[in-house]
C-alpha cells in the first residue's frame, strides 16, 4: 500500500518550490524547507527499496530517475547547442549526471534545477554503503554529515567542491529518512523529539541570523543554518507521522491532485524553472514589482498551466519508467478502490519493525506464488520516486 502521508508531504514540497521560485519569499523556506523535506523522503524510500531489493535497488532507483532527464535534454540541449553551447564531451553529462551537465547562458538558469537530481544519483549510488553504516553506527553515520557542513562553514574545509559541500548539506537529511524507514524516529519519545528538534531549529535560526548568508534569511543561502533548520522540522513531520492518513482522501479532489502531483512530481520538478524564466520579463512588460502580489499570483498560475501543458505532453514518461501503465493524467481517471481505513497506517508504522525483524529472522521463509511477489514489488515500491 502506499504511504498517503509521505506522498502529501512530497506534493506539498514540489509545490511549496514552484511557488518559492515564482515568488521569491524567503519565509518560505523557513516555513517549509522542501528540498530537505523532499531528500528525506526519498531516504526512506531508498531504505525500503533496499530492504527489498538490495543493491539492485540502485539499478531500480536510476531507471525512475533518467527517463525524465532524458526527455529534457533531448529538447533543451538542441536548444542550447545552436545557441552558443559547445560541443564537447562533457555533453555526455546530460545522460548521467554525476557532475553538473554544460549549459549555456539561458540554458544554465533555466535548467538550474539539475543539481537535485545531480545530489540524487549520488546519494542513491552511496546508499548501499551509507545504509549499511547507518545500521551498524546510526548516530556516528548520521552526525557526520552535519559535522562536514561545520568543517566548511567555519574554514576547517576550505574551499570544497560543490558535490561535497551538497553532501554535507543534504546527505544529513537523507539518513533521517533512513532512520524514519528503520522506525527510529517514531520510537522516539516526546520528550527527546521535541527538545531536539526546537534546539535544531533554535540553533538553525540563531545562526542565520547571526551570520546571514547570501541571500539574507533566505536559508538557502546558508548551509549551516539550512541544515540544522531543517533536521529540526523533519524530525517533527516525519517522526511524529500521524496514525491514521484517510483523511487525505476523504475529499475526492485534493486525493487525486496529491497523485496527480506525486506522479508528475520529477517532471514538473525539472521544467518549472523554465517557466519562471521565460514568464519574468512579464515583470518589465506589465510593470508588476515582485511586491505586486496580483501579479506574482498572475504568474503562479501562468507556471501551473504551463506545467499542466508538459505533463500532458511528455509527463507519461515517469509512467513508462515506473513501469507503469502510462496515463495522460493521472489519478483523474476511473478511481481505484480505496484501500481499507488503517492499511496504509498500518504500512506506515510497521515497515521499519519489520525491516529490523526480516534482518534478525534465520529460518527459511515458506514459498510464495509468482503473483503475491508482484503484488508485494508493487507495494514496497510504489512511492519511489
């Protein structure tokens, strides 16, 4: 069964950046700190997996991953080389980025959203290894991280790649979505919960007020801040998940927007920007400041419509790479039935006590049918993104 909680806070995440990028307040990123949020997910996504699958889990992870960036660079990379862009080996990037791809003038802001999905491969390539330390030394594995980001926030690491300073930035929130998958942070007890998430919080804020980054308040602009910002909300959203999720889909509307977002959430991740530039010359045009709050809701809503046009038009390729049957929108059509009240509760809070107690068992499990093993891939996959 899907995780309805895990998929509404995913959704509110793609939404919560779209909107950021159109807008620009930096409050949002205090109120909500999407792109932790969202490596944190798939943390715990990237556990289950491997619990199921082991390390060909990777393998699974990249074939949902690629398919999407493939679509984007065979549109934009055209683009970009007949408008300046050189053609060079590094080319090759826009296949599998383990480094940012090249891009050009327009192309560098437009396609700026890269560097998730660059972090992400990495992280899904380091999760065997970075699981496998996580079980033996939790806290240790999931310190380190955070203790990078100091190194380098204070001089100790001068000058790092970029790769290593987004390691130590979101890797961190990545092992708490592990440490959710292994029911670590719903075991906590309120009274270790609470006070370390409001002294993460607390210590996030002080120091980005103390030592404001690029972008003012705006935690984006300051790692350290960012970081410990973030662990504290997450251990709140996730370690506290609510028992009961139905009502998510209580109201038919909000259900199916949540899957539709979920199941286009790489695609509308990935061509956002795009939008957000090409609708920001309306700002000169129209005279709107980025004050005007009808005009920066003008183009909220222009981005969204946009973003509908291209997932109707190559959306149905997160669907071919799931392995699903590909639809034009999904969660609109014929409805599922919905599954009984507690199933996906149930799901939500056992699927670590059971990871833990699959690892500990040493007798033979009793054979199961070809069909029950597809049904239960289906199952343990189905929120991966």
């Amino acid at each position: 069964m899907r995780n309805r909680y895990l998929d509404l806070l995913r959704a509110l995440a793609v939404v919560r950046v779209v909107v950021y990028h159109v807008t620009g307040w930096a409050t949002m990123t205090l109120v909500f700190p999407a792109m932790s949020v969202m490596f944190a997910l798939a943390g715990s996504l990237m556990a289950a997996s491997l619990h199921r699958f082991g390390t060909a889990a990777v393998g699974r992870r990249l074939r949902r991953l690629l398919p999407s960036l493939w679509m984007l660079a065979a549109i934009f990379v055209p683009a970009m080389l007949l408008t300046g862009l050189p053609l060079t080996p590094k080319v090759l990037l826009w296949l599998f980025p383990v480094s940012d791809p090249p891009a050009n003038h327009w192309g560098a802001l437009a396609l700026s959203p890269i560097w998730y999905l660059r972090n992400y491969l990495w992280f899904v390539l380091v999760s065997p290894l970075a699981l496998w330390l996580f079980r033996r030394f939790p806290l240790p594995t999931l310190i380190a991280p955070y203790a990078l980001t100091v190194a380098i926030e204070l001089g100790l690491y001068p000058n790092p790649p970029m790769v290593v300073q987004q390691f130590g930035l979101y890797l961190g929130a990545w092992m708490l979505g592990f440490a959710h998958q292994e029911g670590m942070l719903r075991r906590l007890a309120n009274r270790v919960l609470w006070p370390t998430a409001i002294a993460l919080v607390a210590v996030g804020g002080w120091w980005n007020l103390t030592q404001p980054g690029t972008k003012g308040l705006d935690l984006n602009g300051n790692p350290l801040a960012n970081a410990l910002w973030s662990a504290g909300v997450i251990l709140v959203v996730l370690g506290r998940e609510p028992a009961r999720t139905a009502w998510i889909d209580r109201n038919a509307i909000f259900s199916r927007v949540v899957t539709l977002i979920n199941r286009r959430a790489l695609t509308v991740y990935l061509w956002h920007m795009a939008f957000v530039v090409a609708l920001t010359p309306l700002v000169d045009v129209v005279g709107w400041s980025h004050q005007n709050l009808l005009g920066l809701a003008i183009r909220v809503v222009l981005v969204f419509a946009l973003l509908g046009v291209v997932v109707l038009l190559v959306g149905w390729v997160e669907d071919i790479a799931a392995q699903r049957r590909p639809e034009l929108i999904p969660g609109f059509g014929r409805r599922a039935a919905a599954p009984p009240e507690g199933a996906t509760e149930q799901t939500a809070a056992t699927s670590a006590d059971q990871a833990g107690t699959a690892r500990k068992q040493s007798t033979v499990p009793a054979p199961r049918s070809p069909e029950y093993e597809r049904l239960q891939t289906r199952n343990v996959d189905s929120n991966a993104r």
